[in-house]
C-alpha cells in the first residue's frame, strides 16, 4: 500500500503539471517566482514523508503533514504544496489505517478522529513555509498554540477555505463532482492532460479561489470565478481541447501579470488525480 500511495501522489502532482492551469504553474509556463521543477522537487521529496507507512503506529496524522512540509521546505525553500499535503495527507491516512474500508468513509473517520496534537503539527507546517496571505485571527491564529483539534480549526476556516470544506463535508465534492467529470472528461478527449484542465476549471468556476481571496479580497476572487465559468462551459463544448490552447494561454497570461495564481484550485486538482489513480488500482477502496 506505501508504495502504491507514494505512486499515486507522485504521478498525481506531475499530471497536474501537465495540465494548461491559467494562472497557476505548468509545464506551458512558470510563474509566481516558481518554477516545474520545483514542483517536480516537491513532489519527490514529500513523498515519502507523506506515505510512509513503517511508523504508522509512532507517526500522527499531524505528524506526516509536518514532516512532509519539513521535506519540501528543505528542499525548495517555498511553498509549493501546503495545500496538496493537506488534502493528500487524510487519503494516506485513511488507506493505511482502514485499508479493507471503503475510502470516503475512511477519509471521514481520520478527520473526525483528529487531535489537538494535529493542529499542533499542521500549525507548525504553516508557519514553516508561509503561505501568502494568511493574515491573522482574533481567534485560533495559527501563531498560537492551538487549542482545538484539526478538524475543529477546519469546521472554523470552511466557509472561507476550499481544503478546510473538504474536510468537513468529508471530501464529498471531490468524490461526487471533480471525479465524475474527470472520468466525462478522459473518455471523451482520451487525453489526461485536457481532462485534468476541465477538473482545474470547475474547481475555479465553482467557488472563489481561497488563495485568490487571502491575497486580493473577495471581490477579485469572485470576478476570478465568473471568468472561469466562460472558459469552463468553452472548453466543454469543443470536440478537440486543444483548440480552447490559444485562449487559455492569453488568460494564462493576464493572470501572471496581475500576480493572481489560483493555488487552491490547482491543489483540489491533484486531489482529484490522485483519487483516480488510486481508483485505477485500488479499485476495491471505491
């Protein structure tokens, strides 16, 4: 099962990259001061401290978040996948500790069981890599010592955060919309890469973007979404994906120059891929 999650979340962030992510990096073009390859270097390093699973007994849920961001800290010294951790980290967790359990039930259980001690370790993974835009709380900072458990401090963040949703609606978006639609997606084009856009699409057509609001406000976020709805419904509509390229690059484009990088949408994106590859071979958790 470890080298099978290790697979998935691998092949998942570098499918990611193929995919045209307006905005966001991929292999068409970087941005944001971030290059493939640093993704490419996170992916790597991440990887065994997020789905290693010879310490499961000794390691918390918190702890593999932690020690996963500590990974890619150290090696590209940014953050290039805070978010990706954190929605990977409950489907590792939930396909080690309830292997013969079906997934969505199992990824409800880890977040539900969470403890004060995984905020601890998530809170200390935040300030290690600094996420743009996180400001600061009245309540609850991630400054502070936490005093609620992770899923508690998720259930607060949810109405403003696309993660912190997931965990508290157990993923169920994930299952019941951004997989479908890759599945719609991947046999009518047979091309990963384009069904990997249209999920990216929907994710940032269907709320704000919770990178986008923490740096620019609500209102940008929204004009971001509205926008993203056009591109969505254009490319749903043409027989061949790649004529939709041209566009696409141009608001590639736009975006990078006004500094606006939809980061959350591009993590439920690999989610998304990373669901389906275990779907692939792991058929049974589904």
């Amino acid at each position: 099962m470890m080298a099978l999650l290790q697979q998935a979340y691998r092949n998942a962030c570098l499918a990611e990259l193929e995919a045209l992510k307006p905005g966001n990096v991929h292999v068409f073009a970087d941005g944001h001061g971030m290059q493939v390859q640093d993704f490419v270097n996170s992916a790597e390093v991440s990887a065994p401290a997020l789905c290693d699973d010879q310490l499961l007994g000794q390691r918390t849920f918190g702890q593999r978040i932690l020690q996963a961001l500590q990974a890619t800290h150290a090696k590209v010294g940014c953050n290039t996948n805070l978010g990706i951790i954190l929605l990977a980290a409950p489907v590792v967790q939930a396909c080690l500790q309830s292997p013969k359990q079906a997934l969505a039930a199992a990824i409800q259980q880890v977040c539900q069981q969470s403890t004060i001690d995984d905020a601890t370790q998530v809170y200390a993974g935040i300030r290690l890599v600094s996420p743009a835009g996180m400001g600061q709380r009245d309540e609850h900072d991630v400054s502070q010592p936490p005093q609620i458990t992770l899923m508690q401090a998720m259930q607060i963040a949810s109405p403003v955060d696309m993660i912190a949703r997931q965990y508290v609606e157990g993923f169920r978006e994930i299952f019941e919309a951004a997989l479908p639609l890759y599945d719609t997606c991947l046999q009518r084009w047979q091309r990963p890469a384009w069904a990997l856009t249209a999920v990216y699409l929907y994710w940032l057509s269907s709320s704000p973007d919770s990178h986008i609001a923490r740096k620019f406000g609500a209102t940008v976020a929204q004009r971001i979404q509205h926008e993203a709805g056009d591109y969505y419904q254009s490319l749903l509509a043409l027989e061949n994906p790649k004529q939709a390229m041209p566009a696409l690059l141009a608001w590639d484009h736009a975006l990078k120059a006004q500094r606006i990088n939809p980061g959350t949408s591009a993590d439920l994106t690999v989610i998304t891929a990373m669901l389906a590859a275990l779907r692939a071979h792991q058929p049974t958790l589904f």
